[in-house]
C-alpha cells in the first residue's frame, strides 16, 4: 500500500562557501538589484562589520539594525519606511533569526496598502510581489534562510506569532561559514542544538515526507559529528563548515514540514524562563527522542542506525552527554522551574504539539519535565 | 580546511501522491489557471487516458501529442502555435522524458518573437515569463520534473542539444505513482536504472555538494530496495511508490549538479546502437561504479557502507546481477558494438565527461568497454 502524500516548495536560491558575505555585489549585478538597505543586527553595526559590507558593497546605501531578539511590528514598519524613503529595489538581511525574520516581514509588507495587524493575524492575504531579499545566517542554527515563517512580535499587546508566508521566502540565501568563526562557544551551542532540534524534529513530525527525511539524517551526521569541534575550537574552519552545512539541510527539512513537540516546549521555556531558544530547545530534546522513540518504534530505530547508535535511548544519552559537555542547563532546578504543572499546561497549548508523532496531554508533559529533577 | 562552493536553486513545487495526475483542475484553481493545453506522449491518446484527463479537467481544453521520442524543435514550434491559438494561460505535460522537455521548450519559447534557433544554440537569453507549466512523469525514471534541462533535436541538421535554463523550470510537479502501475518491465527496469544511474552521477561527479550527496544516498537506498519488485510485480502499490520517489528524490539530487560518465557515454550508446536511454546508462554504469570507485575510494567507499555493500566493487556486482536479472544487455555483443575505437571515440568527446570524477581518455574508454566483451 502506497502511503505518501505530500507538497513542498524551496524557491529560495542558495548560494554557499567562504567569503560568499563579502561578494553581494556580484549577487546584485546578476539579478540587476540597484539599490539595498542593510537589516542587521546592532552587534556588526558596533563591531564595524556592517560599515566594511556597506563599504564593499556599491549598491547598499543605508543600514537598518533597530531590532529586538524578539523583534517588533513596529520595528517591520520603520524598517519599511526607510526602504521606502531609500527607494531601494532590495534588501540584505545579515543575523541570527531575528534579523531575518523582520527583513522577512518588511520586504513582504513594503508594498502593500493594508494595516500591518491584518496580515500579521492573517486576516488579509499579501498581494503584491514583495522586494528581493538576500538573507546572511551568521549562526549555524536557525534554518531561517531557508524558511517561509517570520516570528514577529506584536508591541501592542505582546502576541508572539510565527507567521509562514509564501512570500516570505527570501530570494537568495547566502551562507558563509566564515561568519561563524567567532561566535562564542555558548552561541555556538544554542544555535547548534537548535539546528538538531530542527532535523530530529523534521524527521519525527506527522509532516514528515521521504525527501525531508533523506535530509534531516544528513544534517545530523553532520551535526553529530561537528557540535563538539565547533563549540571548543571556534576557529576549525573544517567543523565550521560542517555545522554552517547542517543547519542549512535542517533547514531544508523542516521548511515544508515545520516542528513538533520539542520546538512547542520551547515557547513557553523562553516565555516564562528566559532561556534562549536553542537552549530551550535544547532542554527538551533528549526526552523527546525517548518519548518519540517509544511512539514510533520502528523509524526511530532506524534513524539510530542510520546515525550509528545501537537504539533511540542511546542517542538521547549521546545528546544528553553533549549538552552537559557544553554547559547546558539539565535540571528545572537549573532553569529555575518550580511550578511544574503551570509548565507542562502552557506546553499542551501549544499548537506544533499537534505535529508530533503522539499528541501528549498535561499530564504527560508533567511527568515528561518531573523526570529533569 | 573548507571544501565546499555552491550554488543551487529548485523552484519547482511538488506535489506527491496516488491520485495527483486527476486532479489537476484543483492546481489551477489554486494558482488562477483558466485554460490549459494538455502535452502528452501519444500513447495516452491512443488508450484513452488523455481523454480521461480532459474530461476531468474542466480549463484544458486541447491535446498536443506530435511528439518523437527525440523531440523537434518542429515539433516545439507546433507545439507554441496550438498554444497561442487556444490563448492558453497553462500548460501540463504528462509522459516520459520526451513531452516534458518539449513542452518546457513551448513554455519558455511561446512569448519570444526570435527565431527557435538562437535560443537552441544560446546566442539569445529568454526574457519573457515562461507560460506555467505543470509537469507529471509517466515513468519513475527521467527526474525531468524537477530539472531546468530541455534535451530537443534540430530537425534541420540532426543536433540533439540538451539546454539548462532557468525558465526551463516546470511551475509545479505533480508525481503520482499510479501512473507507474501499467509501465510494462522493459521501462520499469530501464527508467529504473536511469533514475539510479541520476543518484549514482550526482553523488560521484565533480559538481557534487552535501545536499546533493543526502538526496542522492536517500534515493538510492529507495531505488536498491524496490528496483526488482517493481520489475517482477508491477501492481505492487508500495514499490512503485518507493520508485516514483527514489527518481523524484534522484532527480532533485541531480538537477544542480547534472551527471557525468554514465550518462556521457549513453549518448553516443544511443545515436549508434540505438539502446533507449535508460539502458544506455545502465550498460556503463556497474563499470563507472568501478573506475570511479578506484579514483575517489574515501568517498565511494563511503557510499557503499551507507547502501550496505562492503565494498563498492560489491556495489557494482549487485548493479550488474540486477541488470542481469532484469534481461538488460550486458555485452558488447548484446549491444552490437563491434568497432570499439569508434564508439570510445565518440564517448570520449562528449563535455559531461568532464564532470566525472576523473577524467578518461580514449584509451581507458576502450580499455572500459573492452572488459565488456
């Protein structure tokens, strides 16, 4: 009996390889782009880096970095009003997810006439072409380059809502993995285990598809293999490479599929306890590959074995030993989680919980957190 | 060190699943689609099937089947007038290799007031919007569905051209198995081995790039396992289904990085002794396995531990006993080859060559077919 059924769609051109940050030029000249802002985070606007892209890059002319981690509706508007005033026929995106998913937004948003509110609680649908956006990961982990969902924040009355829109694709993902090299090992961490949250989760959802699953064990042998090494030795340009790989193909898994139940958590983890979001994901991971595992006995163990474990539970205890190599928080007592079942209620609610292989209720999410005394 | 520069780009939406090819009215409507010309090999005319499809789709309102198995430009150019004449907005080709590639030729061509001939021999771009086109593969073999590549013949002077464009790119793939079900075994066997010679060439040529390389191990573990049950039990719903993804997934692999040896010798394999595609590429393809095997042994020998073979001459032994197996020709005398300089001439002129991990000369080509005796 046949059992697939399934679309996808990955528009987004894809360009890769050391120094590809520092050559946007040559993108705009291939695609006729004659005039770009800047969206970056404040941290290359300080660091001078965004100066030296704006020096080598004749066509940019304005920076844009007002961005909060979780950023605003009422930062997409000025981003959109200075592409306006700039006349700017593209945009560069450069940053973690944050920066991203506003540069998502703005370029989407720049030519429509509607109010900001009815798209973002998609109450109307985008209509015009939105202008070219060209996005620059500087972590390897969130996959967003990649991806059709911007996470933005409505400053009025606080609603977070990740929004996944066709024209939110960007036009061109350029990775560099030299942009990696001095991230800090604690980001190098988060943002790793984010991507491995992205492939175990691309592979695990009631979403998944043969072609998702063919490239999400192909990012975690990468992941597997290179976390360690990227996160003690920021400068192995080899392990670099590797991880900068395999948050791209986990971003390429998940893109159609979307998450499940270790992304859920996550939310209310970052809401409540103010853990990033790779150390949020992070947080859950390993018991969701036993939970997960004992749902779906047969394609799990097949994942171990195709990743060279001896069953699921050996590769929780692998993920497990990794996160405490790297200084992961292990414990409610670490993250400061006393209220167990206010926990465990705020995860049931969340709707990507819907996408993973078994449907957990309160209670088992209780006894899931309890076992992290 | 780093290793890897890339490029990649895969607009095409896919749509998989039993059932698709019947509902091509529900695609339209999605997209705004009002009338359409239906492409296809005349084989579907002559059983009845287009028909069928016209029926049930309430905005095609035409057929165009004058299609040889090696399209014409003739033919494209016929194919463009029926276009206009009807006002299509869209076009769906259904069939193997050939209507695909001729109706992404008409789709690409029908809004340019040129002459066919410059934009065949690239003196011209395109630089109107291709016409939408939806494209649903009869075979689980050519990955046409998913590649920007329109291989046509200029009926003029015989050149056989195949052409790599961006606007070559099909709007949509809709890849349903079922369609499979009826193919007899000769043409499951060789698209079979096409589709596995695709994985094979893009995880082996000079062009390959880690997310080619996932694709390409995960269709072939799907073309290993299903490859003989599709042949020997063509109604078995669940390997047909593994093989329409195994060259859907091969086709996705190859379509940046093209192919190599394999699929350089099966032209001249097909011009002079007339072998159809598919077993042209299979009659080189356990000896590439071989000699590229010797010639980047980390690499293949990697790719045989992850398909299961110990080695990847074992590799190449299960090629040759499926082939075996399947009654496809396996010598020179088979094939008719009795002027082996001639025909390793031939191969040894053909520019995929230069894609393979190494690359032959004349002599080694001969050598190569010489052990075919």
């Amino acid at each position: 009996m046949a059992e697939y059924n399934f679309a996808l769609s990955q528009p987004v051109r894809i360009e890769f390889g050391e120094g590809k940050a520092e050559r946007i030029q040559d993108l705009a000249n291939k695609y006729g782009f004659t005039k770009g802002i800047l969206i970056c985070d404040k941290l290359f606007v300080n660091n001078g880096y965004a100066q030296k892209i704006i020096d080598i890059t004749d066509s940019l002319v304005d920076i844009y970095s007002d961005i909060t981690p979780n950023p605003l509706l009422s930062e997409v508007k000025k981003a959109c009003a200075l592409i306006k005033e700039a006349k700017a026929d593209y945009v560069v995106a450069m940053g973690g997810g944050s920066s991203m998913d506003l540069a998502k937004f703005a370029c989407a948003m720049v030519n429509e006439d509607g109010d900001i509110l009815d798209y973002f609680y998609n109450r109307k649908s985008f209509t015009k072409k939105p202008i070219p956006l060209i996005v620059i990961p500087t972590t390897a982990g969130t996959g967003s380059e990649v991806t059709s969902v911007s996470v933005c924040t409505n400053d009025e009355n606080g609603d977070k809502v990740a929004n996944a829109r066709e024209v939110f694709f960007a036009h061109t993902a350029l990775v560099d993995p030299n942009l990696t090299h001095s991230l800090p090992p604690f980001v190098t961490a988060t943002t790793g285990l984010d991507a491995m949250a992205h492939a175990f989760e691309a592979y695990w959802c009631k979403a998944h598809n043969p072609i998702s699953d063919g490239l999400a064990i192909a990012a975690l042998k990468k992941i597997f293999a290179n976390i360690l090494t990227a996160y003690k030795d920021g400068k192995n340009a080899k392990a670099r490479e590797e991880m900068s790989l395999g948050s791209l193909i986990a971003g390429l898994a998940f893109a159609p599929t979307r998450t499940a139940g270790v992304h859920a958590c996550s939310y209310p983890l970052s809401m409540y306890m103010h853990l990033c979001h790779g150390e949020a994901c992070a947080f859950t991971l390993d018991s969701f590959i036993r939970i997960n595992g004992n749902a779906d006995k047969d394609r799990m163990m097949y994942l171990a074995h195709e990743l060279g474990f001896n069953c699921f539970n050996c590769m929780a205890d692998k993920v497990y030993e990794m996160k405490k190599e790297m200084g992961m928080k292990l414990t409610l007592k670490d993250v400061g989680i006393d209220d167990v079942p206010f926990m465990a209620e705020k995860c049931a609610n969340e709707p990507l919980l819907n996408n993973n292989p078994i449907k957990l209720n309160k209670e088992q999410l209780e006894d899931m957190l309890n076992k992290l005394k």
